[in-house]
C-alpha cells in the first residue's frame, strides 16, 4: 500500500444538506398580519431553523434558533409568542417574539437531553415531555421561567414522557414509557400526577366534549373534566381526522388552517390544500401538489459514507431521511428528497454495480436507489423500499456489508422498549429480503463485517428507548452464510462493544474500550490486545493486511498480521463516519464537514 501523507487531513466540504421537520404550527403573523405556516426544522451537527411560508404567496423566511439542533416542540402562543423545545445533547426552550422577531434568553432543562412535544394548558402555561428524566416541564410567559414538575412514571426504567395534551381543562394528560407505557394526568391546581386511562393507551383526541384514548383498535372515553370514563354515546362518529392519504396511499398528519385548508409537511417538501369536502374523503387518495420548502436548507450532519464506481462519494445525512452524492473533482454536490416514507436516517449504504442499497431506522427499511433513473420516491418506484424488518427491528446500527455470498448484510436493534436485535440479507438480484432475529437472545447487534468467507457481528446491551444493560456478557460472532451461526466469542462482563469492527483474511479487528482485540478465525482466540488513546468510534480496511482504526481524534494504522500500530493522522474531532476509495484515499466526517486523507504516489 502507498503511504497516505503524514501531513495529515484536508477539509473537503459540506454538501449534507437538508430539512428535518419534526413540529409545525400556525400563526397569523403580527409582523404583516397574514397567515402563516410554521416549520420546527432540526439540524443535527448544526443550529435548528424556524421556517415561516406565506399560505398564499409560498414566500418563505427562515431563522435560526440561539443554540441547539432543534426537536419536535412548537407551540403558538396567542400569536405573540413562538415557543420551542430542542434536544440532544441538552433540553433548552427557547421563546421567539413573533412582533420584534427576537429570541428571548434560552432555559435550559438542567438534566434533561431532549424536548419533546409542548402543549398549551388550560393556564396559559407552556408544558413538554422530556428525556431521560421522563420529566413534565412547564414554562410561564409570563414570567419567562421554567419549571421542573417531577417526573411522571414511578418506573426508573421509563425515559421517556411524550406526547403531551393540554386541552382538558385543569389537567394536562401526559404519555411515558418505554419500559412500560401508559398514561399520567397531571391535576394543574394540586400540582400532582393522576392515574389515567389504561397501560398502553394514547390519547387519539380531546375536546370539550370527550377524552379519547386507543390501544391498537380499541378505543375508550373520558369525560375532560372528571376523567371518569364515560360511554361512546357516538362519539367514535365524531372523531376528526387526522391525516390525508397522499397518491400512493401514506397517510401524512396535517393541521388545519384558515378558510377550510389544510397545511402539512412530508420530507423536504409541504402542502397546502383545500379540505376534503367529507370525512370519508378523508380515507381516499388526493392529488396533492408538493412543494419544496422555500429556503435554504442548511448544511446537516454526514452520518454515512459510500463510494460508488464513478469517482463519487455518496452520504446520508445524520436526520432528515436524505441522501447526497459529491464529486471531488468538481466540488458539486446534490441532495436528495426523502428515500423512503418513514422518518430517521440511512444508516447502511453499500453500492452493487450503478444501484445504492440502503437501510434505513425508524421502519426497519431496505431501500435501493439506481442514480441513472428518475427520482419518484413518492411512488416507490424509485428509490424502492423493499420488505422491511420493522416493527421487530428498526435500527440498522450495525450498518451494512456485502457479504461472501453477494448478499447485502446488516445489524439491527429491536424496536423501541425491547432489548434484542438482528440480521438481515437482501439479494442484490431478485431484491429479496431475509431476516433473523435475535441471533444472540436479547442483545443488539453493534457492530458488522464480512471477509471472503463469513460474516461478523458484536453485540452489546443497548436498546432503543431504554437503560442500556451493562450486566451482559457481550459477543463476537461468526456467521456463515447459508448455515447461520457457527461459533461465538462471549467476552468477559464489563468489556463493552460498539460499531468499530473489521475483518480481512480471517483476522478481525474490534473495538473493545480503549483497546483493539484482534481476533484469528483459524485458532478462534484473540491474538492481540492493542492499546489506544480513546475508544474507537470506526475501523475500515485499509489494504490486505492493515486497518484504519477512528479512535477519538487519532486515526491509526494496525497490521492485523503482527499488531503493529503506528498513528496515520491526527483529526480535526470525533467522526461520524469514513470509507476509502478503490484509490486509496480516505473520506471521513466531522460533524458536518466531510475531509479526506489523500494517498503520496
């Protein structure tokens, strides 16, 4: 192999672009007096945005939050105020004033990661769902503080607190999980927290007539004043719709607007259109114009990395469900609209030929992607979204490898409140989809590799919308396509797994702490324990023999063969993701900056 330079990393770009809308609103505008659409747009690696769209002209302002990403809370406060709650590395409310357009000072919710959903009380109080504190917030306009109430599940295992409702009068009635889900509600003037509903329940509506909950198809009513339950007494006939059916049958959320219209968002794009005329209209498909959201999207985190056979690097952006391509040579660079109908990201990106297979969290989805054929996702035709893993499993977190066999292969997590996890295989030719859970019984799968003759995989404890478990044993495993699981390596209790994996030739390279273990299929027994400054986030193959292992803000080079180590590089922070080119030259992220670390001829 050439020598990469010592000189180290050059900044390439930032061509991950995108939106991320998770909440949106309505206002009538004290700035011009119309109405408008309301965005919450987050971008992870970067500052969230406020997108406002005249719903008459499609104009369209954006502007930027005083810290943090984003998240799903918005809320319009009487058309004076905008308040927002944003997430993940720490909880702040910020509050817009929508006649001067500035930003109040930020309230952070100290020990809290992420807002959630925020509703109005019967108070005229602000309150939000939290995590992991599985907190209920509330903040007074009045005031401008916020207030910490407590937490709303007694179950410490329970993280989470969303969403949140305040149309019942005197009470806000607040959802937890996910170790066990269920419902609170929250007495405004006793300030104390209320059993309500069933374990399992959501609220579907509440209004001054009824509280409604469901629970998969059953649904149950309580009067918003008492909370005792009440009977149907029609009630069911009257709920209002929620969602529109789009063209290819999705149902997307929406919420109502001025003069009988509708407003809603689906990916990189809104709508606005005029309600249907009846609410069994509601259930069939309408032609809907989707428009692109009128502002610049703003640069987002690069959270995998790809090359193709023509000289481009493909990513997927970090949340927002995109995708883009870069050519090095020119600079250029596209983004893509949503790859598939569910929200999250790509995590799994592996080129076969000119197609891009990909996997994707929150649905468990397989999707393909061929770049010589027009976009028409929305009739999933184009990217196409093949069998999906989900609900079983919905987080490719091991990512995704071509296999000996040809196969794309990938490591899943279990849905959100199950510790367990998975593998799955798509054929690259007839697109079919295999899977198998719970190789290793309740533990995720971390990491994923493959050599010319098997596929690996490392667990570990961690789950979606749960504590993760450091009681376990974790493991390497090794699987044999066409057989299944042939041998496993348990590690001793305390040794923690993560996604740095990589083998070649029947030796493999994992991440253990602040070691790399590396492994000999032909003896099963780990040959070598090298020492490194900081846990190792990736490991890519580098030649026949060496890797290049992604240890906090060092790239290092380790023979596999003799356990050499020697430092490659310094890097400019902790990266998201990296892959190598048939050339040689490395590409990595950081944050929302994508690098490269070029060959010496």
């Amino acid at each position: 192999m050439n020598d990469i330079t010592k000189a180290g990393y050059e900044y390439v770009a930032q061509p991950c672009r995108n939106f991320n809308i998770l909440g949106h609103t309505t206002i009538t505008d004290p700035w011009d007096g119309r109405e408008k659409y309301v965005l919450s747009n987050f971008a992870l690696g970067a500052i969230g945005t406020v997108v406002f769209i005249d719903v008459v002209t499609g104009d369209g302002e954006s502007f930027v939050i005083p810290k943090g990403n984003g998240a799903w809370g918005i809320v319009n406060w009487h058309d004076e105020k905008l308040v927002i709650g944003t997430c993940v590395d720490q909880a702040y409310l910020h509050v817009f004033d929508l006649k001067t357009r500035h930003w109040a000072e930020p309230l952070p919710s100290i020990g809290e990661s992420y807002f959630w959903q925020l509703t109005i009380g019967s108070d005229d109080k602000v309150y939000g769902g939290t995590y992991p504190g599985c907190s209920l917030m509330q903040y007074d306009p009045a005031t401008h503080t916020l207030v910490n109430l407590g937490r709303v599940s007694d179950n410490a295992k329970n993280l989470y607190t969303r969403p949140v409702h305040g149309e019942a009068p005197g009470y806000i009635i607040v959802n937890f999980g996910f170790d066990t889900n269920g419902l609170k509600a929250y007495h405004i003037d006793s300030g104390t927290f209320l059993p309500f509903g069933t374990p399992g329940a959501t609220v579907r509506e509440i209004n001054e007539k009824f509280i409604c909950t469901e629970d998969t198809d059953v649904v149950a009513f309580y009067d918003p004043k008492s909370l005792l339950p009440i009977e149907d007494n029609g009630y069911t006939e009257q709920l209002r719709p929620k969602a529109i059916v789009l063209p290819n049958g999705q149902k997307n959320p929406f919420i109502p607007l001025k003069n009988n219209r509708l407003a809603g968002f689906r990916g990189q794009d809104y709508f606005i259109i005029d309600a249907p005329p009846s609410k069994p209209d509601y259930e069939n498909p309408l032609v809907i114009e989707l428009n692109p959201i009128p502002v610049e999207a703003p640069e987002t985190e690069v959270f995998a990395l790809a090359p193709d056979n023509r000289g481009h690097i493909w990513g997927a952006s970090g949340f927002g469900q995109t995708i883009f391509r870069f050519n090095p040579t020119s600079g250029e660079y596209w983004n893509s609209s949503s790859v598939c109908n569910h929200g999250g990201e790509v995590y799994g990106m592996v080129f076969v030929g000119e197609r891009l297979f990909m996997t994707a969290y929150v649905g468990g989805d397989h999707i393909v992607y061929d770049p010589n054929q027009p976009w028409d996702q929305l009739n999933n035709v184009n990217p196409k979204t093949l069998q999906s893993v989900g609900p079983d499993l919905i987080r490719p977190h091991g990512r995704s490898v071509r296999g000996p066999d040809g196969g794309i292969w990938t490591g899943w997590w279990a849905k959100y409140g199950i510790y367990g996890g998975g593998l799955s295989r798509v054929d690259p030719e007839t697109l079919k989809v295999d899977s198998w859970y719970d190789p290793i019984p309740e533990q995720a799968i971390s990491g994923l590799a493959a050599d010319d003759n098997y596929i690996y995989f490392t667990t570990n404890g961690h789950a979606n919308g749960l504590v993760a478990r450091r009681d376990i044993c974790c493991h390497l495993a090794i699987w044999k396509p066409g057989s299944g699981l042939i041998h496993t390596e348990k590690l001793p209790q305390g040794d923690e797994l993560d996604s740095g994996l990589c083998a070649i030739n029947g030796r493999v390279a994992l991440s253990v702490g602040r070691q790399i273990r590396i492994y000999d299929t032909d003896t099963r027994k780990f040959v070598q324990e090298i020492p490194i400054s900081e846990e190792c986030e990736w490991i890519i193959k580098l030649d026949d023999r060496k890797v290049g292992a992604f240890c906090g803000t060092t790239l290092y080079e380790i023979d596999l063969l003799t356990g050499k180590s020697s430092v490659l590089s310094e890097l400019p922070g902790k990266i998201r993701a990296a892959t190598i080119t048939d050339a040689g030259d490395i590409y990595f992220s950081v944050q929302t900056t994508l690098y490269v670390l070029k060959h010496s001829v």
